[in-house]
C-alpha cells in the first residue's frame, strides 16, 4: 500500500496524533505543522484515505466455515514420493521413506550396445582403422552423431556405435572420411547438431549436415526443459541412463529421434520441428561464427558520455547534500537522507538506514534529485 509516500509508521504516528484521525488530517492538511508534510498530505491523502479502505479487514459478513472439511489433511507418502521423483526434488525425496517397490532415485536400466572407442587412439595405424569404420556407415539408413566429453559419438544400428576423440578431427583420413560420410547419406541425425556443426566446421568439415536432432526434438515434447545434456532426455523419454562414453549417446539420439518424430506427428508438431526449429538451428551456428561487429571508437565515445554524465550527476548529489560521499555505499546515503537532512520516511534496519530501490523511488517524487540513485539502487 503507497499510503503517503516519504510518510513512515513514526512520522504517521505524530500525525494522527496531532490531527486526531486521517481524515481529520486529510481535510485540514495544515494540522501536519511542517510545510513539507502539509504539501504531502494535498497531495496524497485520497490515496492513503483509499489505502485504508481497501485494508479494512470485515468482521461481520456471514460467513459459515465447515472447520472439519478445512483441516489439512497431509497426502500419502507414496503419493508425495511419485511426485517428487517425477519433479527430481532429490532433497525433498531423501526425507522420505522410499515405498517397498519404488527406489530411492528410480533411473530405470543403463543403455547397453556393442560400443568401440577411439578416444585413446594416438597411432596413424589406429586413425586408419578409424577412418575406414566410417566409411564403411556410409549409405546407411541410420547414422546419428552426437559431442560428449571432447569426443564425439556416432552410430550406424541401434545398439551399436563407435566414438573418438575430437582432435581426431583435425587428421586428414578421418576429415575425408567424415566428409564422404556426409556426402553419401541420406538422413543424419544429431544432438545438439548446432554445437556438432561448429566442430565439424572448425576441422574443415564443410558439408557438415543434419535432418533430426533429438535435442531439439525432445525439448518440443517438453518445452519446460532444454536438455543441453543427452543423459537428461535419455532418462526422461528412454528410461535409461547412458554410459559415459560418446558411442552410447550418439546410440541414444538414435532412438530419441525414432521415437520423438512418432509423438510429435501425433501431437501436430512434425512441421514445426521440420520447417521451423531444425533449419534454424545451422542459421544460428553461421551467425554465432560470425558474431557481430562492434565499433571500438564508439564505444569508447559512450563511455566517455556516461562518464561525463555521471560525474555531473555526482556533483548534483553532493551539492544536494552539502558535502561529498560514497553514493554506493548505502550506509552513506542513509546517513545523509536521513541523519544529515533528516528527511522524513527513513526506516532503521540492522546494518543502518534502508536505501533500497523501493525507498529511493518513493523519495524520488518529492526530491527529483534522487530519481537517478533510484534508478541506479
């Protein structure tokens, strides 16, 4: 409730006591005894009259309780651990007792697959091999990529997959093979293809290209949550946690893709994530390759603009109070507000005069030289 604003509960208090009531107050201003107070009491005591209207609380409406049916009734544990572990509240879960046939932090099965990993590999031999391996996904009907942990997953089947380390990018018999790789398929999918498209792009890997992504797609099935992380979309649409290795979430976008498209024709969604959310995704890689121009010298001139303005304002400031302070710091300010000028409305608080944003505003309308601290609180 604004009330009076600059009026607190102390100086509030001297007023009706003068006047006797607010209206007595309201409709002889002068009562206030101080020019200052009177001009604000002209100006703002309809408003604290319609303040206290609207806080009345009414004793005597007719109203009948039925105290019996207002008693709270606390839900069944088993109730609360479902719900809870639906909306991974771990702490409030660790304060229950877990229902016999519900665990602690259900997480369902760990995926599993035939997985081969080339993160290790330091030998041309190794690189070799690995390059052959993807030529030989070239043409399939599924192959889907996806980052995890500086290397980079892909899989040709579900319930296979093979991952390497990203510096292995930057090897020529891995970079032709990536390349034929996408030159020779039909649809590749991804998670997080825009994060995947910079690093192919930085390797030299140019035709780089993705017709799903199972991040994007998963968040369209649950838009409350981004799903930066494979094992977060695998657990909620999979059921499964993932194994912490490359192989195994490029595995999962696979099926996160298979079984997200199927929902999301159900659901009227298909062309928005077709024509819309996954072509958006390469814009948005070019335009963060890009980034955007900024002009030093005008930056440079601004700054000297603010810092201009700003000192003329701090001169403001000290004339105003008479002397010059940390305008910062809000012990200072409270001291002069209300210490030094003794202007009224100032509330103690543990560590000195409170000078939050809401008290400066309010002082503002009355001391136009504040609006500035106000706006800076």
């Amino acid at each position: 409730m604004p009330g009076i604003p600059g009026v607190g509960e102390k100086t509030a208090s001297k007023l009706l006591q003068a006047a006797g009531t607010l209206d007595a107050l309201v409709a002889n201003p002068e009562l206030a005894g101080n020019p200052k107070l009177q001009r604000l009491v002209e100006t703002y005591g309809t408003q604290a009259c319609l303040c206290r209207a609207v806080s009345v609380v009414r004793r005597d409406l007719p109203l009948r309780v039925d105290w019996e049916s207002s008693r709270y009734t606390p839900p069944e544990e088993r109730e609360l651990y479902a719900l809870y572990s639906d909306l991974e509240f771990k702490t409030l879960l660790a304060k229950l007792q877990p229902p016999s046939d519900m665990p602690l932090f259900e997480t369902g099965t760990k995926l599993s697959g035939s997985y081969r990993s080339y993160v290790s590999s330091v030998d041309p031999p190794e690189f070799a091999l690995l390059a052959r391996e993807l030529q030989g996904l070239a043409g399939g009907e599924r192959l889907v990529f996806a980052p995890f942990d500086g290397a980079i997953g892909v899989s040709g089947a579900e319930g296979h997959g093979l991952s390497f380390s990203a510096a292995a990018l930057g090897l020529a018999p891995v970079r032709d093979a990536l390349h034929d790789l996408f030159a020779q398929t039909e649809r590749i999918g991804g998670y997080d293809v825009k994060r995947l498209l910079h690093l192919f792009a930085d390797a030299g890997v140019e035709n780089a290209r993705f017709s799903d992504d199972a991040m994007i797609a998963a968040h369209l099935l649950d838009p409350s949550r981004g799903f930066a992380d494979a094992e977060d979309a695998a657990k909620a649409f999979l059921g499964s946690e993932l194994p912490s290795e490359a192989a195994a979430h490029a595995d999962a976008a696979g099926r996160l893709v298979a079984s997200a498209r199927s929902e999301l024709e159900r659901r009227g969604q298909l062309a928005l994530y077709e024509d819309v959310e996954l072509p958006l995704a390469p814009v948005l890689a070019r335009m963060e390759k890009a980034g955007v121009a900024v002009d030093l010298a005008e930056l440079a001139a601004i700054d000297e603009r603010v810092a201009v303005a700003a000192a003329a304002l701090s001169r403001r400031i000290y004339d105003f109070a008479g002397e010059e302070f940390n305008i910062g710091s809000p012990q200072q300010l409270g001291k002069v507000l209300f210490g030094k000028l003794e202007i009224p409305g100032g509330k103690k608080t543990k560590t000195g005069w409170a000078t939050g944003v809401e008290v400066l505003q309010a002082l503002a309308r009355e001391y136009p030289d504040l609006r500035a601290r106000s706006g800076l609180a």
